[in-house]
C-alpha cells in the first residue's frame, strides 16, 4: 500500500514535466517596424504616390497606405483627390480645411470608377454655419464623396463640419462617423454604423441598412434616416417623415413636427411622434408607440400586436386588424380596426367611438367618457364576443350586429347594450333620468339569458327573449317583447308594467304588472 501511495503522489510530477527553462542562447531579431507590417506613405510633396496641387491640396494616385503628419488647410478647391484604386488614408487625427469664400471643392474626393478605398481617423472642416435657420455657406462644398459609389469604398471614425452641401455621400460603408452642419444631405451610403448626423438641409442619413444612427434634418426639409433596413435609431425633421424604413425598423424613433414621425413596411418595438401627420405609420406593427396631434396616433395598414396609439383630435390607433393593442383619443376615434379586435381597449372623450371594429370584437373593452350624440364606448359592426363597452352619452355603451357575454353601460345615452340581431349571455344599463329620452337597458333581436336594467326606460326590449331579465325604476317596462318572451322576468319598482309581450310563456314578474295577451304556463 505505501508504494501505491508513492506511485500516486509522484504521478503528477511524471506527467507534467517540463524540458529546460534555461534559454538555448541569446534571442535573434525578430522585430519588424509599423512600416514594414504595414509599408505606409506620408501625404506630403516629395512622397511616393503622391502629389501637391497648387492650391496645398494633394492628389494620391498609386495604390497604398498613406497617412497625414499635420493638419492641412486650403483657400479652394479639394483637399485630398484619391485618383488611384487600393489606397488606405489614415488621417491620424489631423483635420483638412478650407477657408474659400464662396464654398468650392471636396474636403476628400474619390475619383470615379475607383474601388477598395478606405479613409479613417480625421476630420474635414468647412467654413459653413448655420443659424436662425439659414445657412451662411463657405469652405468646401462637399466633405468626402466619391465619383462612383461603390460597396468597396470605406469610411471610418470621420468627423464632417460646415460644409456647404453634402457631408459623406456615396460611401460604401460608413462606421463611428459624424456630420455636423451640412447644406445638403448628411451621410448617404450603402450600410452605415454607430453614426450620426445633424443640422442638415435635406435628408441627415440615406442607405441601404443602418443601425445604431442618428439623424437630424430639422434645419431643412428633408427625412432624418430613411434607408430599407433601420434600427436601434433616431430620426428628426421638420417637415417629412422623421425615420423611413422601405422595409423593416426595429427599435427605432422617429420624430417629426408636420411629417410623419416613423414610417416603415414593418415596426417592431418602435416610436413615432406627429404634429400633423401619422406618428407612426406601418403595414404591421408590433410592440409599437404611435402619437399625432391632429391624425392617426398610429396607422397599421394590415395589423398591429400589442401596440398603442394615441392622438389628440384623430383616431388614437388604426389598423386593419388589432391584438393586444390600446388606442386613445380626445376628441377622434380611440381605436377603430376595419377587420377584427382581439384583447383590444380603446377611449375616447369626445369622440364618436372609444373602440371601433368593422367586423369582429373579442375581450375588448371601449370607453367614451363624454360621448358625441351617436357615440357609443364599443362599436362592432358583427359579433362582439367578451366585451364591455360605456359611455357616458350619445347612443350606446355596446353597440354589435351579434353580442355575445357582453356588458354595456350608459349614464344618460340611449342605449346600455345595442344588438341589432342577437344578444346571448349579455346585460345592458342605462342611467338616464331625462323624462324626454326614450332609453333602452338593452335591445335586440333576439334576447337570450340576458340582462336590462333602465332608470326611466325600458330595461329589456327584444322581439323574442328567453330566459332573460328586466328591470325599470320608473319608466313603462320592465322588459318587453314584441313577439315572444319564454321564461322571464320583468321588474317595474313603480308599480307599472314589468313584462308585456304578445305571448309570454313561464314567465313571471317582480314589482309591477304582466301584460300579456297569451299566457302559457303562468298563473
């Protein structure tokens, strides 16, 4: 046993040992320069590759890597001309400017038809400012661009100010670059990263695919950010759309003061905001916030899921189709759907409709706390399943063609619960006190286990009702129908008519009377 223990303990040693630590002898050079890993030119005269123009600008026209060694300015014209493919231009923290006057010329220009081009680590100053919404334009027309866009051209860690046009356009790719001051459009591009631009006179940001950007056009009358794949960004202007996705935005924003604040084929998880517009504008939208002042909180052309939308004078949502989704208005529509609403609420104070649905309405709840005449708190112009609707005047709490296990409520509006065919399962109240108003608890076609319940109306009127309840404090009937009622109940707390139906079959009466003028299964 005490060998086995030896064993064991010297296992490790036995299988980890090393070779010698000591070095075989003195270490060769191995080393090599920046230059040699990296063989890189400086832009000046004399350099290979490299020529001055006459007015201290340089023109690069072989392939390489070049670097500037100091800040440069110029009176006119360009500050840099790549006229060469395959040219790699470290700015190295320098700045390129111009003081010309009128504004003329690039800051970097890439000349047509050239490729894999990539600028990095600087920055290129004009002469333009901007103020009380003018531009006073000066220095270069134009920051960087290229002749003949290409996907191969790359722009990195570049800062753009006071140019008189465009500040990067044309660029293939465009990462950690910022434009600030521009006549004309900011950054426009193939795919643009971790980027921003603001204070432009047209459109701030313009590619293909862009995340992670903002982009300001309030000085002037172009988008923030349009481009056919957006997120995680922020657009801003006056008077077009804020951010514009041709196809998808996922968490984005976009805000505009007479435009529409966010605009996309599809929104996920996004925001838009209106003055006078759509705040957010969509064919779907999910998850999404929409506001407008005078329209559509938000718009979904085909369906919104779990999304909400408010608006002060519009409708506060609209969309096709609707889960999950609230709408809020002050004086429009809170949410009107022209399909179906599923688990959906909308309010409004003024309005016609707190919640609208053109064809079905399932577990949704509608509001309307003031109530125009004809307002109702839940409109369906088919079946509403599951739903609640008040208002507080106007026409009706609910009102459906088909109500199922619904419940609708009026302070001094017409109708507690309207269904112009069926009511199953389904109560309606009305409080209204006018001695002047003729007002239903609920009405319907047909009336099965169901509720009504009127102050001075009728508490339930339907043409045949079965198995079904009403109530009136003082008005004429406690429920009424005009054809049948089968096992009911009527209630008149003033002593008058609790139940009147031309045949009434098992029924029976509360406070008040039966009028029936054939009675079956009665005493």
């Amino acid at each position: 046993m005490r060998l086995t223990l030896i064993a064991l303990l010297a296992l490790p040693t036995l299988a980890f040992a090393q070779g010698s630590l000591t070095p075989p002898g003195a270490p060769a050079e191995t080393m090599k320069t920046l230059d040699q890993l990296e063989p890189r030119t400086p832009l000046q005269k004399g350099a290979a590759g490299v020529s001055l123009e006459d007015n201290g600008g340089y023109t690069i026209f072989r392939p390489g890597s070049y670097y500037l060694t100091a800040s440069f300015s110029v009176g006119s014209g360009t500050g840099i001309t790549i006229a060469s493919n395959d040219v790699t231009l470290d700015l190295n923290g320098f700045t390129i400017a111009s003081t010309a006057s009128p504004a003329s010329g690039t800051g970097i220009i890439i000349s047509d038809l050239r490729s894999n081009i990539t600028i990095r680590n600087g920055h290129i100053r004009g002469a333009t400012t901007y103020a009380a919404q003018v531009f006073t334009r000066g220095g270069f027309q134009s920051g960087l661009t290229s002749g003949s866009p290409n996907t191969t051209t790359q722009a990195t860690r570049l800062t753009v100010t006071g140019v008189a046009q465009s500040g990067i356009s044309g660029i293939g790719s465009v990462d950690q670059c910022a434009v600030d001051i521009c006549g004309q459009f900011g950054i426009a591009g193939v795919i643009i990263v971790d980027s921003l631009a603001n204070n432009c006179g047209a459109t701030a940001i313009s590619g293909s695919t862009v995340s992670n950007c903002f982009g300001d056009a309030s000085a002037g009358s172009g988008m923030g950010i349009t481009a056919w794949v957006i997120s995680n960004s922020y657009g801003v202007s006056t008077s077009d759309t804020g951010l514009m996705a041709s196809y998808t935005a996922t968490n984005c924003y976009g805000f505009s003061t007479s435009g529409k604040g966010l605009s996309a084929f599809s929104a996920a998880n996004c925001r838009g905001q209106s003055g006078t517009a759509f705040g957010l504008d969509a064919y779907t939208a999910e998850n999404c916030y929409g506001y407008s002042a005078t329209t559509n909180g938000l718009y979904a052309e085909a369906s919104a899921t779990n999304c909400y939308g408010v608006s002060n004078s519009g409708t506060g949502l609209w969309a096709s189709s609707a889960q999950g989704c609230r709408g809020i208005s002050t004086s429009g529509w809170g949410l009107a759907v022209d399909r179906t609403a599923e688990n959906c609420f909308g309010q409004t104070t003024t309005g016609s409709h707190g919640l609208y649905a053109g064809d079905t309405a399932t577990n949704c709840s509608g509001n309307n706390t003031t109530g125009a005449p004809g307002a109702s708190g839940l409109s369906s112009g088919g079946t509403a399943t599951g739903c609640k609707g008040f208002t507080q005047a106007g026409s009706a709490g609910l009102r459906a063609t088909v109500a199922e296990n619904c419940q609708g409520t009026t302070t001094t509006g017409t109708y507690g619960l309207n269904a112009t065919d069926s009511a199953t399962n389904c109560s309606g109240t009305t409080a209204n006190t006018d001695i002047n108003s003729i007002t239903y608890g609920l009405k319907t076609d047909t009336a099965l286990n169901c509720k009504g319940s009127a102050e001075i109306g009728t508490g339930l009127f339907a043409i045949n009702a079965t198995n079904c309840s009403g109530t009136s404090t003082s008005g004429s009937y406690g429920l009424r129908a005009s054809g049948t009622a089968t096992s009911c109940r009527g209630t008149n707390s003033a002593g008058g008519v609790a139940l009147s139906a031309p045949i009434a079959i098992g029924c029976t009466a509360g406070t008040g009377t039966i009028s029936a003028t054939n009675r079956y299964n009665m005493p």
